[in-house]
C-alpha cells in the first residue's frame, strides 16, 4: 500500500504524536509499504523561518519515509507549534499526485489535517483520522486568557468535524475512545496505541557508562547520585508541580538521589523557579531538550521513572523506560492507565502526593522490589511492541479500502 500521513507534529517537534507518526511509518516501510508524511516546517533559525517554498527532507537510508514539509506560521499561543500555510495546497496536492497513494491518515485536527482531507475527498480515498490529543483538557493551558466552557467546546466541535469525515477512527487509549463515545461519534472507533522499537533501547554497558559520565561532566551534581527521572514536554499540562513537591520528602529520606527533567517548554522557567522556591535547586537538574538517542541512554540510569502527567493520552514514554528495564511511578489516568493497567513494571498510583512519594521510596530503598519492578517492566513492555501494533493498522487499513 502506499500511505500518506499527515501531521503538524513532526521532528524537530518533540511529543508522543511525532514519535507515533515516526514509529509507525518506519515500521510500515519495514513491512513493505510506502510512506509519505505531510508536515509543518519547522524553523532552525531566523532565516530558514522565512522559507516560503515547501521542501522535501533527504532521505537517509529507504527506510526513512519521504517527508513533504509545508511553510508555516509560528503559533503566537505556543512558541513551538507551527500553522501551516493554506495556498501551499497546490503544491503539495502536485507531489501526492506523483505518489499516487492508497490511503490517507490524518493525524492532525488543524492546515494540514484539511489537506488530508481535502485530498482524500477529490481522489475518493479512504481515510483514517487519529485522535491523539484530548484538546478540551488542553486548550486552556494554551488560551488561558479566554473562558474555558468556550474553548472546551470548540475543542469538541473540532475532534466532531475531523471524526465525521473519516472512514475509521484510531484511539490511542481507551480513555480517547470513551471521550469520543461522549462526543457521539458514529463511525468505527479502533483501539491501537502507539509501539515502541525495542532495538532504540538496546545497549551496550559501557555506552550507558560513557553517556553517565558525559551527564556528569555537564551536571557534577549528579555524580555518586541515583537518578529520578521525567521525560517529556514541560508545560502545566504534565503536572509537575505536583512531581516537584513530592520531591523535598524524597530526597530528606534519600540524601543520594537527585531528579533529572529532561525536556523543553513554554513553563520551564516557572518550574526552575518552583525548584528554587521548595529549597530543592540543587538537586534538580533541567538538561533541556535530549535528542531520542540520547533520552534512551538516559532511561537506563535512572533509579526510578516518575511520571506526574494526568493528561497524556498515550503514555509512551512509561513504555520506553519500562523497555530500558527502569521501574515506573506514574499517576493512574487517561493512557498511563492503558499502558500499565496496574503495578505492572512499577507503581500505578492515584492523584496523591503522600502515595506517590511512597512508591517513589519504596523503590529507592528496597533493592529486591526494585529488582523485580525492573524484570517485570522488560516483560509488560514487550506487549507493547511497533511490529505487533503495525500488523494491527494494516488490518485497519485494508478494511477501509474494502469499503
């Protein structure tokens, strides 16, 4: 089959629907398909942001998939996302033809979603649209300015309008496929969350060695120290307040640990500032952005994954620190509890500070549990695997196209 996706979040954009898109069009090339990905243009610097012709990525080896980026707007609510421009359309519409494509995904509810769809409508294509993000419970992070009940409901009628045009509708968690159960969606709902590549989480000892002591050589406050880490965007909408404040019991009962927030956002500062305010600065450290190569070399030095977010529609993240054999702590909601369904490779806990800093100690203190948690997070994590969840969407895919 030949597939085009088409998604506004793409490297160097860094969240769990970038590695979705990325995971699953590598795997499908693996398996013998073709893959495009439409996407926004991303910006390095100044310059290239006034880029007004769309590009297509050099492909490294043919088992990258061709990338078709389109020239977008910086979004004035959140400095990393990217508007895509509309009369770019013909252009792109002109190199799919060449394509000729089988199927369409829409991955995406903004430009460049209606460019799939669009697409789709004039090449009578059959379409599958992916609901990753559950926008009514993010909006308001995003436009705090405006009432919330208004955002919430322009969020809905937007997830509404994409899922009506599709011909089957992929949630990436149960709790997305309740939500639109809500909304009322009529056409198939199909659960499929997005695998990991074991093989990127494979490696050798004196790696991770050497990687530990680059870290340490960049943070000295790590040296000596067992590890807590998060991995993933740092904004309010991942609850890390509520990891930070877990943190000064933590470390008074543990004096050896230290906790690592490896990631970028638009609230970085304000949890810098939180760190110093709970008297806890000099044993947090905040590395930025970590590319995946260096975020998999990271997991396995970590003590404990810690996982605060109450919002994260798939959790991925928890899978690729259970695969690098790191016990989890995570918050029991929306896809953590999908992916763990339980102490599975870990603690799944409820929204409680006392709770999760337990668990967080228990793991720190006890050596046997630990060892065990870690075992048991290499097994769960094996179900979780891109080759068996690929074989899945080709399944989705060819009962579209019979329809």
């Amino acid at each position: 089959m030949k597939i085009v996706m088409f998604t506004d979040a793409y490297w160097p954009r860094v969240n769990g629907v970038t590695v979705s898109v990325e995971s699953f069009s590598r795997a499908l090339i693996k398996a013998g398909h073709q893959v495009v990905i439409v996407c926004s243009f991303y910006p390095e610097s100044q310059a290239v942001d006034r880029m007004s012709s769309p590009t297509m990525d050099r492909r490294e080896t043919m088992d990258d998939p061709v990338v078709i980026r389109v020239p977008s707007y910086p979004l004035p609510i959140s400095k990393e996302d990217r508007l895509a421009k509309f009369h770019k359309w013909f252009w792109v519409s002109k190199q799919l033809n060449s394509f000729d494509p089988d199927i369409i995904h829409v991955q995406t509810e903004f430009i460049i979603g209606e460019f799939g769809f669009y697409y789709a409508k004039l090449h009578n294509l059959p379409v599958t649209y992916t609901f990753h993000t559950l926008w009514e419970d993010y909006v308001a992070n995003y436009i705090p300015f405006a009432p919330e009940f208004l955002m919430r409901f322009i969020a809905r009628r937007i997830v509404k309008h994409m899922a009506k045009r599709a011909d089957a509708i992929i949630a990436p968690s149960e709790q997305i496929r309740e939500v639109l159960v809500r909304y009322k969606v009529k056409k198939p709902v199909h659960l499929l969350p997005t695998g990991i590549d074991p093989s990127l989480f494979t490696h050798p000892q004196e790696e991770v060695e050497a990687f530990r002591s680059s870290l340490e050589n960049r943070y000295p406050v790590i040296r000596g120290k067992r590890i807590l880490l998060f991995a993933g965007r740092v904004g309010k909408e991942k609850n890390l307040s509520f990891l930070l404040s877990c943190a000064p019991e933590i470390f008074r009962r543990c004096g050896d640990t230290v906790l690592i927030l490896a990631g970028n956002g638009p609230d970085l500062p304000q949890f810098m500032e939180e760190a110093e305010e709970l008297g806890i600065a000099d044993r947090c450290v905040f590395p930025g952005y970590l590319d995946r190569k260096d975020l998999s070399l990271l997991y396995p030095l970590a003590r404990v994954f810690t996982f605060p977010s109450v919002t994260e529609t798939q959790g991925l993240v928890t899978i690729e620190a259970m695969l690098s054999g790191t016990p989890v702590v995570a918050i029991g909601a929306m896809g953590t509890i999908t992916v763990m369904g339980g102490d599975h490779g870990g603690f799944m806990v409820g929204h409680d500070r006392e709770e999760f800093t337990r668990r967080v100690l228990e793991l720190l203190e006890d050596d046997a549990l630990w060892a065990k948690k870690s075992a048991e997070a290499r097994e769960h994590a094996r179900d979780w695997t891109i080759d068996t969840m690929t074989s899945r969407l080709e399944l989705i895919y060819q009962e579209i196209r019979r329809l």
